[in-house]
C-alpha cells in the first residue's frame, strides 16, 4: 500500500524528506515567509519582463498615434527655432531704436534720454509675467511667450517714447518763438554794442568784474524790445544796482534781463511776445550813461547774450557782431 500513497501525496504535490534520526519519511513543510518572498520574486519579474515585452513592443512597432506626436514634435523645434531667430532679430532691431531715441531724436529736441531702468521696469510688469503663467507646461511655449511678452512690453514702452516725441516736435514751434533770439534794441547798423561779456573794467570801483551780458548804447527813451515769448518775471527796481529793470522767463530754462531803463513798461505776470516794447533806454540804477545791459541765463547760468541773435542778422551780420562783442569796450558801462 505504501507505493499507492505515495502516489497520491504526489499528485496533491506533497513532498516528503527522510528523516535519518526517526528512520521515517515526513512531510516536507515551506515556511510563509519562503513562499511569501517566492511569491514577490516572481511578481517582480513578470513586471520586469512586461516592461521589456512593451518598450520592445515600441521602440519597433511604435503606434501610429506616437509616429504623429514625434512628427509634430518635430515640427515644433523647427517652428520653436525658427520663431527664436525671428526673436533675436526683433530684439536687435528694438535696441537699435531705443538707442536711436536716446542718441538721435531726443538730443534733437534737448530732451533727456529715458533710462534703461524706465523700460526694464515695464519689462517686468507682473501683467506681463502673468501672461507667461498662462501658457502650458510646455518648456519651449514658456521661452516663446516669455520673449514675446518682452517685446511687446519694450514696443509698448517705445511707442509712448515716439509719442512723447511727436509732442516735443508740436512743441518746438512754441519753443522756438519762446527763445531769445533777436537783440534788445534796434541796431540795424551794428554800432550800439558798447561792452561784451566777460572780464571788464568796473566804471565806478575801476576793478576786473565779470560782465555777464552785453550793454546796448542808446539815446534815452529808446524803446527795448523783449528777445522771446514769455511771462514777465520781474518789473521795477529791486535795488541790486539794475535800476529799473526787466526779467522774463521764456520757459525751458531760459531767462532774460534789460537793465537801467528809464520808465518800465509792463508789469509781473504779465505775458509778452517776442519784438513786444517793455520799456525804454535809461541810466538807471548803477550805470554810467544811456545803455541797456542784456543778459541770458540757461537753467541758471549766465551764457554770452551774442550767440542769441539769429532771428535779425544774417551770416555776415552775425559774424560781425560777433567781432564787435569781442573787441569793445574794455570798461563796461555798468
């Protein structure tokens, strides 16, 4: 009978081992934790095997649906570098008008240029970088936007420049009529220009003093002329040795003075136009005879009143006008 169970402990796939100490035969028991390690052993190489069977699978028999994206993909990168190119060109464009607007359009007009700190602050409007958060997960759609985001914010930015511009170029009109540009007082001959400006013999101490304008003689009453459009600073006698005196202030930093006038005509405050009478030649204040003392400031500082006499003297005018102021008088008249 032993052979048949055997047999069926066989069947039932029992395994027995001899025991040599009790000359027996026993049953051959597996512990839980062999098979539980068999059973994992061989989980893991089904899935190992599986992901090999499929990456072979694709990698020579790719689905028609991933043929498609590497296509497009594909076409993407060529698009990607052909939109970046484009890029850089525009960039390089742009930085050549901001460059243009700095150096050329504004130096025109005596505007100062906008600093690169005024347009990378428009850059970096969160606006702009929202719009960059909304584009997907895609790397490459992240550059694109990004970079176009920035170009659209510096053409932005270069637009209101130009528009700036334009209202420099209206403005130049008004700008122009504003400027002293004719002389004081009639001197169609060219013979009034007693003094110049610069180191000249004080009349009364007898002592080097900078002169800072240019004295016109006249006879008393002659009529002075303002040089420019603009609103009358100062009309009167303030006691600083001007006498009765003129200032004007044209706007864009520039000013004018008539000194030593014999009665003033308009008041502060008052608008003026160019070749406009203001008052009349006189020997007021600290002054030695019947001149008009002109002077020019810009933003401040005195500047040789000569240069501003375009608007009456042609070329060979000026340029002996120019002669006069630099060989007169060595003693000023105020």
């Amino acid at each position: 009978m032993q052979p048949v169970w055997l047999l069926f402990d066989f069947m039932k796939k029992i395994k027995y081992y001899y025991n040599t100490h009790s000359l027996r035969y026993e049953k051959l028991v597996t512990p839980f934790r062999v098979k539980l390690l068999r059973f994992f052993g061989l989980l893991s190489g089904l899935v190992v095997s599986s992901a090999i069977v499929i990456y072979l699978y694709n990698r020579f028999f790719p689905r028609p649906t991933d043929i498609e994206a590497g296509r497009k993909y594909e076409i993407m990168r060529d698009n990607y570098s052909n939109i970046n190119n484009k890029v850089k060109t525009l960039e390089q464009q742009i930085v050549a008008l901001e460059k243009r607007d700095n150096e050329v359009y504004r130096s025109i007009f005596e505007a100062n240029p906008l600093p690169d700190s005024a347009r990378a602050k428009v850059i970096e409007q969160k606006k702009e970088l929202d719009k960059v958060n909304i584009i997907g997960d895609d790397i490459l759609g992240k550059e694109i936007a990004a970079q176009l985001n920035n170009l659209s914010a510096r053409m932005a930015f270069q637009f209101e420049s130009y528009s700036g511009i334009e209202k420099l170029i209206n403005n130049q009109e008004a700008k122009l009529a504003c400027l002293p540009a004719i002389q004081p007082v009639s001197n169609k001959q060219l013979n009034r220009v007693a003094s110049g400006y610069g180191m000249r013999i004080d009349p009364v101490y007898g002592t080097p003093k900078m002169h800072k304008g240019l004295d016109f003689t006249a006879p008393q009453g002659t009529p002075i002329y303002a040089t420019g459009d603009g609103f009358v600073k100062v009309a009167g006698n303030t006691g600083d040795g001007y006498g009765n005196h003129v200032e004007i202030n044209h706007g864009y930093g520039y000013q004018t003075l008539y000194g030593h006038m014999f009665r003033v005509k308009v008041r502060a405050g008052e608008r003026v136009k160019r070749g406009e009478i203001i008052g009349w030649v006189g020997s007021t204040g600290k002054s030695t005879g019947p001149h008009c003392h002109y002077e020019v400031t810009i933003n401040g500082a005195n500047v040789n009143p000569v240069y501003f006499f375009s608007n009456d003297l042609n070329a060979e005018q000026y340029d002996q006008l120019l002669k006069l102021a630099a060989t007169g008088s060595a003693r000023s008249f105020d």
